[in-house]
C-alpha cells in the first residue's frame, strides 16, 4: 500500500485517473512495483507486484487481467490445503483482501453461492473480471456482489449514480454447513453474510460445552449457542436486539433438529439482558460475548474502550465464580492497539473479579494477514476463567 502522503511526484501526462495501472519508484527513479492508483483515496497506490516479482514472472507485470487470475488461483490453492470445501464444512473465506493481496476484495463462499464485496475503485472497475473468474470456482453456481458504498465514496465512488445489479444477482437465503451444524444464511446480512472468522473458536466451544449451560450474547444468527448445543450443553439461551437474525437462529434450531427445550433465543439489548440476570442472581458456566463494531475508527477508541470494559464488566458478573467468558472484539483499531486485554482488565475490576486468559485467537486460518499490513488483523477472541 502506498498513502498517499508519501508521494512526492507524479510523473507523466496526462496524470494517471482512478483505476489505471501506474509504476512506483523511489526517490531515485529506481522501480518498486506497480499498482492501480486512485487520484483521492489516502490509499493512493494498491500494489500488486513488487518489481522482483514482476521479473520473474514478466507475462503478469502490468497485466491486472492476467493477475488477477493467478492471484484467485494462488487462493483457491491455498484453501484446498487447509481443507476447504470438506464434507461437513462449505462456508470459508476465498479471497482476504491485503492477505491475498487483492487489496479492497473479499470473497466468501457458501455453499454454491459466492458473495463478492468491493470496498476499492479498482474492484469495481474490473468487476466483469472478478465475476467471471470467480464463477469458474468449483461449486459456485451463484454470485451476490456487495459494494461497501461508504468506503468506496472515500475512494471518490458515488455508488448512487452506479447501474442497479444485475438481475442474477442473487438473493434471500442460502443453507451452508460448517463443522457439520446447518446454518441459514442470508444474503442481506450483517457483512457478508455469516462470520466465518470465529469458525475455529466456535468449534473450540462445543468442546467446552458438554453438561454446561451457556448464554450465547450478541449471538446473531446462533453461531456459538448452536456449537454449544452440539456440544452436549444442557442449555443454552442466545441473546440479540435483531428480528431477523433470530427468524434465522429459530430455523437453524429446526434444521439440525435441536430439542427447543434446551436452546432459545431471546429478543433483547444485551446490557438490559445483563443487568436484569445480575437483579436475579442468575449465573452461567460459559458466557459467550461477541458485539458488533464498536470502533470503526481510530478517533473512537477511547469511547468505544468505555463500551466494551462496561459490556465485559457485566458479562463477567453472570459467569459462575470458576466459569469461563469468550470475550470478542472484531474492532481492528482495538486489536491493533493492543487495548482489548487492558479493558478485560478493566472490566474485571469494574466487576469485582479477578480473571485469568486461557486462550487467545484471531480469525480463523482462511483469513490470511500480509505482515506488512498489519490493519488486516482485526478480530480478539479471549478465553477466560472468571473467579
């Protein structure tokens, strides 16, 4: 990634417009890489190659059309040999962004759908291409495009005056499986759809969870209360403010043939969820918080610490003494700065508790981080014992 606060000079006439393929030097003329470039984003260069790669394989130099197609190749390489598609799992990450260096493009697949999210002017710009390459994936009969419209306006986009999607453009639901549970997905959901991110520690969950009972907060579409059920919990209650992620975590129940006297879900805020089990003195053996974003931004962050060291607090006050909390916190500028474990600690002297980490992760192994973008590192996921 190139900002553009480190461009000295644009050489050539006419200067280059959004979209188009530039080379980038040094201060002395000596070539980097080359990239597609973008006359008013902060990212002013997406790089593509570096200059030593492009030597060694010359055909692809400059050439996005051809790059693209080795870079989707190199992905779908890389996910057969972490063993994605399998029998009892069909939702995983394609493409990763930076971490597949195809910076601004996402592709997850569920099942025999593809879903396409563009968050960089030059996806759109080469949308036919991305398209018709990842249709050629196997199993994948349909494609969802999602534009990121307040992103790409930063990248100098006004989706509004783009053409409606095509009439192919899939929607409604799509049933997948992962780690062998059933899952409705929908195609309007929150980001793509479904948080394959989280798939190795809502594994690791159902393997707590035999003859435990569990409260699932913040639950969506039921990712972790399901896993803990499968996993032998006696019972398991999922907590959120969404309508119509319950409509999905109520037919998720029925689609893997649950006993509903052993799991439900419940519409309501989290923290008057919390706050009304704490008036009961009612407690769990595992408690499982996953919120949404609450700092997208930088200049949040200390507000957004606020939030989730109050969130936590309460979580850690309906966990048995001796029982464990997943804590999560899918905030990149929270990951990143290294604040969540300090307003964990936070939290625990907010509660009264004294806690100790018995797990750390990130996103699951399909979602790869290009060292030199760190920004790609966005999801904590804490174990924790609460005494």
């Amino acid at each position: 990634m190139v900002y553009s606060g480190a461009v000295d000079r644009i050489i050539g006439r006419p200067p280059p417009k959004t979209g188009d393929v530039v080379l980038v030097a040094d201060g002395s003329e000596k070539p980097i890489g080359w990239g597609v470039y973008n006359s008013v984003s902060m990212f002013c260069v997406r790089l593509m190659q570096l200059e030593e790669e492009a030597k060694r394989d010359p055909a692809s130099a400059l050439n996005m059309e051809r790059l693209l197609e080795e870079r989707l190749c190199s992905a779908v390489d890389l996910r057969r040999s972490l063993g994605f598609p399998s029998t009892n799992t069909n939702a995983y990450r394609l493409i990763n962004s930076e971490g597949d260096r195809l910076s601004g493009l996402i592709v997850d697949i569920f099942a025999d759908v593809a879903v396409i999210a563009s968050s960089a002017a030059w996806v759109e710009k080469y949308r036919q291409q991305i398209q018709s390459l990842v249709s050629k994936v196997s199993d994948v009969k349909h494609i969802k495009w999602r534009s990121s419209t307040d992103i790409l306006k930063e990248e100098g986009l006004d989706m509004s005056e783009q053409k409606e999607p095509a009439p192919s453009s899939y929607s409604g639901t799509v049933k997948v499986m992962e780690n062998g549970i059933v899952y409705l997905v929908s195609m309007e959901g929150q980001k793509t759809g479904f948080y394959a991110d989280q798939r190795e520690s809502r594994h690791f969950i159902s393997t707590l969870s035999k003859d435990q009972r569990v409260l699932d907060l913040c639950c969506y579409s039921g990712g972790f209360a399901l896993s803990a059920a499968k996993g032998g919990a006696t019972n398991v209650t999922g907590i959120d403010s969404s309508g119509s992620a319950l409509d999905l975590a109520n037919e998720n129940i029925l689609l893997n043939k649950l006993d509903a006297e052993r799991i439900s879900f419940l519409k309501e805020d989290a923290t008057a969820f919390m706050k009304g089990a704490i008036s009961r003195n009612e407690l769990w053996d595992l408690v499982i918080l996953d919120p949404p974003k609450l700092a997208p931004r930088k200049k949040v962050l200390q507000s957004a610490s606020g939030m989730y060291r109050s969130l936590n607090a309460l979580a850690m006050q309906v966990v048995k003494p001796g029982g464990l909390l997943m804590t999560c916190s899918c905030s990149g500028a929270m990951t990143q700065s290294g604040l969540f474990l300090k307003t964990i600690q936070g939290a625990a002297s907010m509660a009264g508790r004294k806690v100790t980490v018995l797990r750390q992760a990130g996103a699951a192994c399909d979602h790869p981080i290009d060292p030199s973008y760190p920004e790609g590192q966005y999801l904590s996921n804490y174990l924790l014992r609460v005494m």
